[in-house]
C-alpha cells in the first residue's frame, strides 16, 4: 500500500492530519508581515530597555556581537517552529504532542515559571511614576494587568488586537531611537561600535546568568519563540489558513475549532511549488522584521546608555537603571527627552507584559486543547487562563511580595532550558513526520545542533553558579 503524507504522523495522542492541497501564497510579503513584529514586539522589554543598556553601562559595547549571535539563532529556531506550522497548521506544541502526550504540558509550565512574577506591569508602573513624580507603583500595575485582561478577553479577535498594540509600540520604540541619534548618542559612541567587532568580549564578571539572560531574551527567549506556531497560524501562513483563528468568547462571532487534528499536504509539484513561496515569505518576514529590528533597537538602545550612563557608579540591574538614564537625557539633551524616554518606556513595558500574558495563555491553551479537554472550547481555555494569570499576578503585588531569588534564577535559566529541550525535538519532528522534500537539511540542522550546544552549556553553568544559593534560599 502506498503511504500518504498522513501516514507519518502518529496519532496515538492526537488524531490523525487531513490532506489537503497547500494555499495559495500572496504574491507581497506585505500581506505576511505581523508575525515578526508581534514577537519584536513583545521581546522589546528587559533585553532592549534594561539589560543590553545595563551592560554597556558597565562594560562598554563590546558584548553586542551576543545579541547579534542570540538573535540569528532564534531566527533558525523560528523558522522550525514556522516550518511544521507552515506545513500542518499545528502548532509546534502539537507536533512534539504526537511523540509524547505531556511534552505541551512541560513547556507550558516552564512557561507559567519564567512569566509567574508580573514583572513587566510593574516595571511599567515603575516609569509611570518617573513621568509624574510619584504614585502608587502596585496600584498602578494591577490598573495594568486589568486592563490587559479586558483587552485580550473582550477583542472580537485575540491576534488582530496584539498585532495592534505591538506595531503602535515598534513604531513608537523606532522614532524615539531615530531621534535619539540625532540628539543623545555621542561620537564617543559611535567610535566604540567597531569594537563589538573588532576586540568582542565576554564579561563573565557580570556573572552567567546575566550572559545566559541576554543570548536568551535577544529579541524573544523560552515559550515566546513556540508561540510563533500560533501567531503565523492566526495570521493564515501556509495550511494554517484552514484553522479559525482565536477569538473572544464575548465579543466573537466564531470560535477556535475544537477538532485540533491539523492538515498536511501531498508533495505534488504545484503543492511543493506554493511551499518554496511561502518558505521564502516566512524567512524573509521574520529577517526584517523580527532579527532587524530587534537588533537594530538592542544596538542603539546600548549606545544611548553608553553615551549617558557608562561607568555611573551603583546602576541597577533593574528598572531602576532607567530613572537615572532618563535624568540623564534630560541633563544632556533637555527635559523633554527625558519624559519622552520614559513614556515609550512605559508603553513599551505595558505593551510586552500584554504579550507575555497573552502568549502564556495561547500556549498553554493550546496545550490543554490538544491533549487534555480536546470538546472544551479553546476561546474559552484562552479566556480563563488569561484571567488567571492576572488574578494571580494581582495577588502577588498586593501582597506585597518582593521578588525572590528563586523567580529571579528561574527567569535566568528556564528559557534556556526550554530551547535546549525545544531545539531537540524540532530536529526529531520536522525531519521525522514532514515530507522528505521539505524537511530542514544541510546547514539547517547544523543551525539546530548549535542551538541545543549553546543553550544547553549556558543553562548548566547558570544552574551550577547559582544552584548553592537556590538551595539557602528555599532551605
């Protein structure tokens, strides 16, 4: 009997994919162009607006090339999370599925580890407090994670509304880096730029989890590079176009299917020829969206610390760092850069913590769909999970709790650990169940076994530099 591309897929823990015929690609990669800015959009935060400008602040420019090396490996990892989406329709959760019930479940929960602290409103909140003087921080960012909820709840559709927000904050984040060429970014700046080429370092003074962090959150890191599954689907990419998209379960006129089999293509000429075309459009969106401006902003945003804040005794690691920057600007430039530093800042944090609690909600949605409450409506998982993570993030300010060592190592190295694990298990899947024809080859999976090599060697050695003060701390 001859085998169909169906065939391939096990089906023991999800049902088995339908053929169908490849769609249509658009002919401009302006009708693609989303997926690459939400996920720019959301990684936007702690890498371009604390950590990056933290270390130049310390050690000058020479630590960037670990940015451009974070970023063109999560590029290739994107683009195999992209590849058996493209292909299916499924999610990359949903693929690993199929090997293993549990394996969505693991990144799910790793996911809700890394995000469980609301560390993005309140830092938000923080910077509303520079631009008027004062208030209430917790207040503030529970006003924040509310107002996400009702947000992401009450969209008639989930994508259209992030997709919103995160192009209003890149364009945002993009004009004040232009204006800030002009008018902060000194030439001493400029002149110490070749030398993140020319003399690299690596500070390991700074410690390994600092290292790890910024590889990891270049651009996006940990269960935001897996959500791209979904976000190309809602955007219709490739047999994802068969899939309705995620909506609200109070405003929207549909739901997401509760079938959550996907689609799979037979590798017949015109179905292989759309494929080369989408291939080319999916790559091409993320480049120069995702990967060009995540570096573009990761550089400028490190010289504009250089040139305010570089060997300023006693900066913080924190959101703390920005109030000292943006007294800085307002030094240098005038007041009104300042309070514009802070505002984009502000908006820019608000606008990832939306991201981050809409992705781990997606995620995880999409997890307890496939495997666990597969004639439970996913809109409605998606609904309920959001609310949760609010509520919980709400408890957690209100309580007053600082955060603990235990969140802060975790947030270091899980998503590390995640794309160590995440990078074996697109190699085994995407060569394993997809048609030999588009299955990722040559230096492709090379790209792959040097993400599971370098994720995997940071995440050790921040978990043996820290592990002793995990152990005093929950001892």
């Amino acid at each position: 009997m001859t085998q169909t591309a169906a065939d391939r897929f096990p089906t023991r823990h999800v049902p088995g994919p339908t053929v169908r015929d490849l769609p249509p690609p658009p002919r401009s990669t302006w009708k693609v162009i989303g997926p690459g800015v939400i996920a720019a959009g959301v990684g936007l935060a702690s890498g371009e607006f604390i950590l990056y400008p933290y270390i130049a602040s310390q050690v000058g420019l020479v630590f960037l090339w670990a940015a451009a090396v974070g970023l063109v490996t999560q590029w290739f990892l994107n683009m195999e999370i992209e590849r058996y989406t493209l292909a299916t329709g499924e999610t990359a959760l949903t693929g690993f599925s199929r090997f293993w019930r549990h394996w969505g479940l693991v990144f799910a929960v790793m996911t809700y580890f890394a995000n469980l602290w609301p560390g993005w409103a309140s830092s938000s909140a923080t910077m509303v407090t520079y631009l008027f003087g004062g208030g209430n921080v917790t207040w503030i960012a529970v006003g924040m994670l509310l107002a996400i909820g009702l947000t992401l709840t009450l969209a008639p559709v989930v994508y259209t509304a992030l997709e919103r927000v995160e192009f209003l904050k890149v364009g945002l984040v993009v004009f004040f880096v232009v204006v800030a060429v002009f008018f902060a970014i000194s030439a001493d700046a400029w002149g110490e730029l070749p030398r993140t080429v020319t003399a690299p370092d690596f500070p390991v003074e700074l410690g390994f989890a600092l290292m790890l962090s910024a590889l990891v959150f270049a651009g996006a890191g940990g269960g935001q590079n897996l959500v791209q599954s979904n976000w190309i689907r809602e955007k219709g990419f490739g047999m994802g176009a068969y899939v309705p998209r995620l909506v609200s379960p109070v405003t929207g006129r549909k739901e997401a299917a509760p079938d959550v089999a996907g689609f799979v293509f037979e590798p017949t000429e015109e179905n292989l020829r759309r494929w080369r075309r989408w291939w080319r459009l999916a790559n091409r969106e993320q480049l120069v969206t995702f990967v060009l401006i995540s570096f573009v902003t990761i550089t400028l945003m490190s010289m504009l610390a250089y040139s305010t804040v570089y060997g300023e005794p006693g900066l913080a690691n924190s959101v703390d760092f920005l109030a000292v920057e943006g007294q800085r600007l307002q030094e240098l430039v005038g007041g009104w850069f300042g309070i514009l530093f802070w505002l984009i800042g502000a908006f820019s944090l608000f606008a990832a913590a939306m991201g981050i609690v809409d992705y781990t909600s997606r995620l995880a949605a999409d997890v307890l769909a496939t495997s666990y409450l597969r004639r439970a409506s996913e809109s409605r998982i998606y609904f309920f999970l959001v609310w949760g993570l609010v509520g919980l993030g709400c408890a957690i300010l209100l309580a007053g709790f600082a955060q603990p060592l235990l969140l802060l190592v975790i947030s270091a190295c899980v998503g590390g650990l995640m794309m160590f694990i995440y990078a074996i298990l697109l190699l085994v899947v995407n060569r394993k169940v997809l048609p030999e024809q588009i299955r990722p080859r040559g230096y492709r999976v090379a790209a792959l076994v040097w993400a599971v090599a370098l994720f995997g060697v940071f995440s050790v050695l921040t978990i043996w530099q820290h592990g002793g003060k995990l152990i005093d701390w929950l001892s």
